[in-house]
C-alpha cells in the first residue's frame, strides 16, 4: 500500500473521561499517522488503558470527538469499532479459557470461517505466519502465559485491521517472541497498517516506534518523534521527576546459607538441587517453559510435588502447601496476577491484608481499624494510585494492581520471597521503588529468587543467576563477571558454564 | 488408529464421563440379574419414559452452557399442558399445541429479560418463576387434574410409529436439532464463548444480551413443548407433575458434565446425564428395590458421580 507520510488514521481531540473519585482522562488530544507505531507511555494509573478501551467502545467517552479514517465514531461496543478496522489487544488476557486456541482467534466468527474446520484451518496459518507452534485443538487453559499472548496476537491480526492497539503485549513474552512480535509489528506497518504499541520498556518503545507520547495524570504531556526524546528526558517526562539510575546499586550482604533444596522431580524437572543465601537475589533465567515457575510453584506448595527436601537454615522443613509456605517465611508474587494473585472485586485492602490476617485478628474476629492501617501503610508505601483502599481491586490499573500483591507479601516481611515477574506492568519509577524494597527484604537478612523475562532487569538485580534448561540447572553465573553472551548461551541450553 | 490411540481416547472417555460409567455399571450389573432389562420393550420403554426429560435437559443444556441455569422448567411444563388440553376445547388440535408452546417461549423470554438484561441471578429468578407458573396452573385447574376429551391428542403421546414410540423419535428429533446448534452454528459457539468468560465474549464483539436470551426463550420453548407432551402422554393436565422436574433436570445436566460455572458440557452430555437417571429408576423397579432406598440410591449415585469428577479434575490439575 501507498503510504503518504502525513495522513491522520486516528485523530483523538479533547477526549476526558471520569470514573467515581477518579478524573482518568482531562482533555487529551492525539493524532495517529497511518502507516506508523505510535508508542505511548506513562506512568501507572495515567489513563493509557483507559484511553484505549474508549477507542474500541469497551467504556463510552464523557466529551471530546475521535475521528477514525476520516469518520468521526461513536463507538457503543466492542463490536462496531471491530467493524469499522480496529482491532485491540488488552493488556488483561482476553481469551476463552474453556475454549479451544483456534475458537478463541475467531470468537464470534464460527459462521464466517464456515464452521469448526476452517476455523482451525486459518488459525493454523495465522499461527505459523507468526512463528508460534501452539496447536490450535488446545484449550486455552492450557497455555502457558505467553503462549496466550501470542495467541491474542494473532486474534488482533485475524481483522482485516487498519489500526492495531497493542496494551503491554511484550508484559510477558520471552526475547525470542519479542523478536517475532517486532517482526509483526515492522510487516504490519509496511502493509500501512498504524499500531499503537503501549509498554513499560523503554527499550521497545526505542527500538520499533516512530512517534511517541508520554501522558501523566490523565493528560497527554508530550508528543514527539521517537528520536527527539533521549531515555533520561522520556522517564523524567512520564514520572514528573528525575530517575538517575533505573537500578539501585546491587545489594551485597550475602551470608550464610539460609535454604537448600535438594533434588526436585517432576515430570518436567529433574533432580534439580539449589542452595539460597542470606541476604541474596538469586535470578533463574530460562526460556518460557525451561521449568522456573515449575521450580519456585513446587517450594511453595502451590503444586503437588513429592520427594525433595527443603532445609531451612539446617532444618529440615516439609512445605506441603501454601500455608505451610507462608508459615515458613514464604512469600509468593505468582505469575498470573488475575489467575493466581487477586481477588478482583475485593477491596485493595483486603487484596493487601490478605496474607497477613492473623496480624489484625484476635480470637478470631477481625478488627477492621488495623486492616485498614496495613492497605493504606502499603497503599502509601508502594505509591499505588487508587481512590480509596476500599476501592475493588478490578477498578486499578494494571500496574497498581501488580503493586497490591507486592504489598500483600511486603506486609508479612518474608524471610525468603519468590518474585514470579514482580514488575510485569509496572512503570519505570515504581519499579525502582520495589527494587528498592527489594534491596531492602535482603538487606535485612532475607532472601529473594526472582524471575523475570526481563533480561537487565536479572542481571542487575541478582548477586547469582541459575540458567535453567529444560527443567535441569545448566549454569551458574555471577553477573558481576559474566558475559551476558555466556549466560544466554547456557539458558538456551547450547554451552553448560559456571562462573 | 492404532491400539494406544484407541486406549487413550477411551481413558478420555471414562475419566471425562462419569455418567457414562455410572451407566456401563448398570448395564454390565444387569447382565448378572435374572430379570428382562435385556428386553427390546423394556429398553425402548425405558427411553419412553426419559424421553420428556431428555427434551427438557436440551433447552436447560444451553442456559447452562451460556452460564445461567433455569429452574422455571417444572412451572412451564405443568402451565403448557394445562393449557394445551383447556385450548383443545375450542380449537383445533395444531393450533392448541402451538399456543401451548408459544406460551414457553413467552416464559423464557421474560426470563431471558430478567435474567440477561436485567443482570440478575439465574438460580433465584428462575426458582420463582417457577413457583408463580406453578400458582397459576393450580388456579388454572383448582388443583384438580383436567382430563383431555381428544383421543387424537393422546396418540401423539402414546403412539408409535414401525413400533418406536412416538415420543422417542420426537425426542431423536430434538437431540439432532439442539446438538446441531451447538456445535455446527455461530449460536451455538457464542453460547459457549459466553459461559466460558462473559466479558471477554463482550469484547470479542459478541451481541452477549442477545444470544444467551435466546437461550432462556429456546429453553423454555423446549420446556413447554415437554408439557404438551407430557400432558399428552398422560392425557390429563395436572399442576402435580412439576414439582420435582426442574431440579433432576438442572442436576441430569450437571451429572452428565455441563459445567455450572459455564463453557463447558453439551447435548451428548446432558443425554447421558439424564439416561443416568432413567436407567437407575428403570433398574430400581426390576430388581424391586423399594421406593424409599430408590431416593437414597439416587442420592448417592449424584454426590458419588460429582466427587469422582471433581477428584480427577483434582489430580490432573495436580499433575500438570
Ligand atoms: N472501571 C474503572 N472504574 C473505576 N476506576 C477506573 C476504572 N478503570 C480505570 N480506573 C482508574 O482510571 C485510572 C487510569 O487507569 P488506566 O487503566 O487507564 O491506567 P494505565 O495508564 O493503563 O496504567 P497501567 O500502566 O498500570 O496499565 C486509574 O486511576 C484507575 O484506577
Ligand atoms: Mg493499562
């Protein structure tokens, strides 16, 4: 297609939008050329998500017109602004999970695909054109969390879109898949498609978008070519103040042993036996499906596994269940927050005291002045931006709703503390912030296992970094000394190292 | 296929199947009992009498499928025969009947309104409607039952056709119909996409409001045409009949795999969930077990076949 490089595909004027105690878009204006990756970002709770869900017509705008190749729309429901070629991948999976892959792609759309096999036809060949192996005849409860992303992916490509919104796609995508997801995005484009590509990762938004926006508060404060801004200027801009560093200097007070683990066996691990120090942050780095949540899911005793044995400072210790876990000095940040982290219609501070009840009951009865303290203690520790604590979780932004279960485990200071990607969907200040809760949880004789698809966000947190490959611990590294080349090359299984 | 594929798809069967067990027990259990289950008369007798059940789990299938569930079935089927045998009066049988079951659609669309576009609670919504329609078939009737002068009427109920029972085939008829719209059409697909996740159907640009009423309406059209049958196989209408229907029927289902929390289940299921319960009333009468270790028995058999399938859903989930 002929792309003339001024033409407005998206043009939002003056659009505002309130939720009860809450002014989540004042005024915004922004103008989306075709044929371009317009980036957006902002802090949690800036209204990103909010902006997008009245494009597709999920919320319905208070005032201000938005104008979509050429016509000015109303959008009502999800349905017409799919219609009209606008297609959305929300930052919340979207999926069926009692569905099958190909049925999710083409929801609703049984009739057009002319019945179960042609659906699973197409969704084949939609799949394959993105490079992901998934059988399309499998549920959808059965996929790992970025297999659902790719398969959102391939549900916003199955429209025969003009304008593609991307809400944090990358949150949970490994590097191969973020390498596919560029190569989407850079065809899309070349076809004159226009996608708006919303994330957290600085390092996306400069490495494939064109034009950027920061918005803050509800409000659009800058719109600029990507090459006009420079890192320091962007966080400044999305923060309101200035981030030195995105990463507190490396805690280094590690001691003695605080937990062995010896020979964990599932049918997906193999004797896998691992020491964990005072004082440390231990990374596990893999490829999705090497077994990490398998790992730090079993010494938890989310899931059922039998046979290892755990010591927990020389004493052996049975983990048979979370419970256990917790009273043990677990704490656990699991990676699905909407699955296996909150309660979505309870209030932020009963999500946040959850963990920590017997600390604000007595003989059973609960004393809600003392809930009340630990939500907003954390509330305020953790900066999360909500309206009140007895706001329902559902009503928080992404990133803040990531920032209550933090605060749930922060509460119970927990001696060993499993991070399953603590800072999936967390903005660049608040996430120095829980490094440096973090640094702190350490700093006081604790001990964190963190993983993370964020590749520096391991390097410069850990003072060790296992690499595990198809469920067996190929290398150990210090990060400090090792090359980044040398760590990969172990976690994708192709040299064994040890540093 | 080969022999492990053939051994892995059965275990998929038997560990997703709990009533189809349940019913291999009896059918294997029967085998070693001196009695004429094995009969051609006494199996075809036995679907006779599923059959109205069968009709009625069809439509509450996809209520529950979408996600709701419709306990208003015994009130529709009780109102529709009364109905359908007072019309035969004044008018000609065919237009009787259908008015019967128009009035079932009616039902279900005020449901369907109540429930899905008023966004209130299936269970109860529907627990009440029941209760009202069954007010008014005592008012309708006084309580006493009302014999129907039309002997046409009573052969659709009582008939056969080659020496299959009328209401077998009508209930064929019914099942081919309501499997078809669940797996081979749009409706169908969407009332699962519904059941599976609401919202994310809302999102996926499904007209939601419209498709799960639809739902109620099938559901209480299929209800009502089960009163008109029934009433006819009987050939008396009486506000009596009901009382139990609606909860064997929402539990037939559930047994049978259709989930409550919805998206999952289907047609087959739900037919197999019932025939559970037919075939176990069926052999209780041969082996003369007396009617109160009947109900404890049924009792039974719904809490054991629930618990086996929670517990293996238990232990895959485990596994994985
Ligand atoms: N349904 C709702 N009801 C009430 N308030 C809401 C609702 N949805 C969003 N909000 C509020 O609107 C504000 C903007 O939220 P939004 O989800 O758009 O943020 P975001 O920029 O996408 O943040 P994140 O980066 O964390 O995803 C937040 O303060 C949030 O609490
Ligand atoms: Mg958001």
């Amino acid at each position: 297609m002929k792309t003339e490089g001024s033409e407005v595909i998206l043009s939002i004027n003056n659009v505002s939008k309130s939720f009860p105690g809450v002014k989540a878009l004042d005024e915004v204006s922004i103008d989306v050329q075709r044929g371009t990756v317009h980036g957006i970002v902002g802090e949690n709770g800036a209204g990103k998500s909010t902006l997008m869900k009245i494009l597709s017509g999920v919320y319905q705008k208070d005032s201000g017109t938005v104008v979509f190749d050429g016509k000015q729309i109303e959008h009502t429901t999800p349905y017409q602004s799919m219609q009209s070629g606008l297609a959305i991948i929300y930052q919340e999976l979207n999926l069926v999970n009692t569905m099958s892959v190909g049925e999710n792609i083409f929801l609703g759309r049984f009739r057009e695909m002319k019945g179960m096999k042609g659906t699973h036809a197409k969704a084949r060949e939609l799949l394959d054109s993105i490079a992901c192996k998934v059988s399309t005849t499998k549920l959808v409860s059965e996929l790992s969390v970025s297999e659902k992303q790719m398969v959102e992916i391939a549900k916003a490509l199955s429209f025969k879109s003009k304008l593609i919104i991307m809400d944090e796609p990358s949150s949970s995508l490994t590097s191969e898949e973020m390498c596919q997801l560029v190569k989407i995005i850079n065809q899309l484009k070349e076809q004159g498609i226009s996608i708006i590509y919303i994330s957290h990762k600085l390092d996306e938004i400069f490495e494939f978008c064109d034009i950027v926006s920061v918005m803050r508060d509800g409000h659009v404060i800058d719109t600029k070519e990507k090459s006009a801004f420079t890192r320091q200027e962007l966080i400044t801009k999305m923060v309101g103040r200035t981030i030195e560093n995105e990463y507190p200097p490396r805690p280094l007070c590690v001691g003695d042993t605080l937990m062995e683990v010896h020979s964990i066996n599932t049918h997906k691990l193999h004797d896998l036996s691992f020491t964990l120090n005072k004082g440390e942050i231990l990374g596990l780095m893999g490829l999705v499906g090497a077994g990490r949540t398998e790992i730090v899911r079993a010494l938890f005793g989310a899931d059922k596994v039998r046979g290892h044995r755990v010591l927990i400072e020389g004493k052996p210790t049975v983990i048979r269940n979370p419970k256990d876990a917790k009273d043990a000095g677990f704490g656990f940040i699991p990676e699905d927050r909407k699955l296996q982290g909150l309660i979505l219609p309870f209030s932020v501070e009963s999500n946040i005291s959850m963990a920590s009840i017997r600390k604000f009951s007595r003989l059973g009865f609960l004393r809600k002045s003392l809930e009340k303290d630990i939500g907003a203690r954390q509330v305020k520790a953790l900066a999360v931006k909500t309206p009140s604590t007895k706001t329902a979780v559902r009503n928080l932004s992404g990133g803040n709703q990531q920032k209550c279960i933090v605060g749930r485990w922060m509460e119970t200071s927990p001696r060993i503390f499993i991070m399953d990607e603590p800072t999936k969907g967390i903005d660049v200040g608040a996430k120095y912030e829980i490094y440096n809760l973090m640094k702190h949880i350490v700093e006081h004789g604790g001990a964190i296992i963190l993983i993370s698809s964020e590749l520096p966000e391991v390097l410069n947190m850990s003072n060790r970094v296992l690499t595990i490959f198809e469920g067996r611990i190929t290398g150990e590294f210090d990060p400090q000394k090792a090359s980044v080349n040398e760590i990969m090359g172990a976690a994708l299984g192709i040299v064994e190292g040890c540093v | 296929m080969n022999g492990k594929a053939i051994g892995s798809s059965l275990y998929a069967i038997v560990t997703k199947q709990k009533a189809f067990i349940a019913i291999l027990v009896m059918l294997i259990g029967m085998l070693f009992s001196h009695t004429n289950f094995y009969s051609a008369y006494n199996l075809l007798d036995m679907l006779n009498s599923t059959s109205i059940l069968l009709i009625l789990a069809f439509g509450v299938t996809m209520t529950v499928v979408a996600g709701g569930c419709d306990l208003s079935i015994g009130g529709i089927l009780v109102v529709s025969g009364i109905i359908a045998i007072k019309l035969l009066d004044v008018m000609p049988m065919g237009l009787a009947i259908l008015i019967a079951v128009l009035f079932g659609a009616v039902v279900g669309f005020v449901n369907g309104f109540l429930v899905v576009h008023q966004r209130t609670e299936p269970f109860i919504i529907t627990l009440g409607m029941g209760l009202l329609l069954t007010g008014v078939a005592q008012q309708l009737t006084d309580a006493h039952p009302v014999p129907a002068k039309n002997p046409a009427f009573m052969m659709i109920g009582n008939g056969d056709i080659l020496g299959v029972p009328n209401l077998v085939l009508i209930m064929a008829v019914c099942f081919g119909l309501c499997f078809w719209l669940m797996r081979y059409t749009q409706f169908g697909r969407n009332l699962y996409a519904i059941g599976g996740d609401y919202e994310v159907a809302l999102y996926s640009g499904i007209n939601v409001v419209r498709t799960k009423w639809i739902a109620f309406v099938l559901c209480g059209t299929s209800a009502a045409l089960a009163g008109v049958l029934l009433s006819s196989k009987l050939n008396t209408g009486s506000s009596i009949y009901g009382e139990m229907t609606a909860l064997v029927v929402n539990c037939g289902v559930v047994v049978g795999g259709t989930s409550f929390a919805g998206g999952i289940g289907g047609i087959p299921q739900s037919a197999l969930g019932l025939l559970v319960f037919g075939m176990l009333d069926n052999v209780m009468n041969m082996l003369c077990i007396t009617s109160y270790y009947q109900v404890m028995l049924k009792g039974i058999v719904i809490v054991a076949i629930i618990w086996l399938d929670c517990f293996t859903q238990k232990r895959k989930r485990e596994f994985v």
